[in-house]
C-alpha cells in the first residue's frame, strides 16, 4: 500500500496589490500610485550557452551557463494618474503655461468650428448683425479647449484668457521614458502578502494610447526595463515576505 503524505495547505494565492512608483529626478523623494491594475508581470529572461562535452563517443550537453540576464516589467493601467499619462506616450510630466488676455477678437464669415486663441474662454460676447447672439442657435462653444462652433455667418466674437500655470501637459515622444525606484506592496486577502522592489526601471508604452475605444475603460500598457544598481545587496531587486502578525 502507498503511503498518502499530507498535502500542502496555505499556499495558495489570489495576486491583489497595490504599486508605488519614484521617479528618479524626484525632488521631493514621493512614491505615486500607480492605481488600479489588469495586470503587473515580472519577467526573468536568461540567455544561456551550451557547452557540449567532447569526452564521450557523441558530443554530449554538459553544462548551460548563463551568458545574459534581463529582467523585465510589464503592467496594464487602469487608473490614469499623470505619470501613466505622460509614460503611454514616451513623454514626462511637464506644465503648460498661459499668459492672461483680454479682448481678444474673431470675425467669423460663415458656418463652421474654429478654434479659438487661448483655453479657458471666459467673458464672450458674440454679436450678430448688432444684436446678442444665441448660444445653441446662433452657435455652441466649449470654453475648456477654446472651439467655437459657428451655426450661422456674420458673427463677431469677444472674449477673454485666463493666466494659466499649473496646467498638466506632456510632449508626445518627448522623453525616453520615465526611469525611477518601482515598489509593489500586496494586499491580497487569500497568501502570504509580499513587498517586491525594483530599485531601477524605465517604463515605456508598449502598445497604442487608446483614446476611443469600445470599452469603457482605457488601459494604458507599459513595459519596463530593470537595471542594476551597484551598491545594494540585490542588484536589480528583492522579493519580501510580508508579517502581518509583526
């Protein structure tokens, strides 16, 4: 008869977490959230070479060395946090600036959308042949972007520009990617929670910025690359148990 050993138990577990990102030009030392994720995958890729030894009758495999080792992330962003914004694109954080402007003006001839000079309309005026025009029957206008739909000719615009400085912005292959110190924290409820650190990666889209999709979340897919850092006790990174009884 064969003995039945015991079974593993407690092992099991259901990957819930959280991840925390550094830029590495951080001023101010701030780990972000990254948010919701479809995904976070840590991929250990190893290049090896075969070494055959020539001591017997047929040229037989003696050892596989390890040649290359690239370590690899790849996440799927739910929550579009800015740092997601400007990494889907290959860009980096920046501002936008605006300086404030009154009475700025537009004749328009005929029909049709124009783009105004500035974000942020405030303070219009449209007049048409003399008299106060209708907004949503003479035209439509989104203050935000600055576009003004004309739906009739012969109008005459007015209006006014805020002074904007803080407005988030990002150059579309700007940058190289966003490089910095990556912290996964588990939070799952069924395992042993764990703490991974990546102490260098560089974070790059790896498919299409979705801006009109069929599903009703955008996911922004990124792929990262970890490089070693010379003066700590792992290189590239470390897996941690987590005591939650601690």
């Amino acid at each position: 008869m064969s003995t039945i050993l015991t079974p593993l138990d407690g092992l099991y577990t259901i990957g819930k977490g959280v991840a925390h990102f550094r830029p590495r030009d951080s001023v101010s030392g701030l780990f972000f959230r990254l948010g919701d994720m479809d995904n976070l995958d840590i991929n250990v890729e190893v290049t090896e070479t075969e070494r055959y030894s020539n001591e017997y009758s047929v040229k037989t495999l003696s050892k596989k060395l390890i040649d290359q080792i690239k370590v690899t992330v790849t996440m799927g962003l739910a929550q579009l946090s800015d740092l997601a914004r400007a990494a889907a694109v290959m860009g980096k954080s920046e501002t936008y600036s605006q300086e404030a402007e009154t009475g700025k003006t537009l004749s328009v001839s005929e029909p049709g959308i124009y783009k105004l000079d500035g974000y942020g309309i405030r303070n219009l005026d449209v007049d048409k042949s003399g008299v106060p025009a209708v907004e949503g029957v003479d035209y439509k206008v989104d203050p935000a972007s600055g576009f003004f739909e004309a739906l009739t000719s012969g109008l005459e615009l007015t209006y006014d520009i805020p002074e904007i400085s803080d407005r988030w912005a990002t150059g579309i292959a700007s940058g190289t990617g966003i490089r910095g110190t990556l912290i996964y924290r588990g939070t799952n409820a069924e395992g042993v929670r764990v703490l991974v650190v990546l102490h260098d990666v560089e974070l790059r889209p790896s498919g299409a910025r979705s801006y009109i999709s069929a599903s009703d979340i955008q996911i922004v897919n990124l792929t990262g690359t970890a490089y070693p850092v010379g003066d700590e006790t792992h290189p590239i990174g470390y897996e941690m148990l987590l005591d939650d009884e601690a």
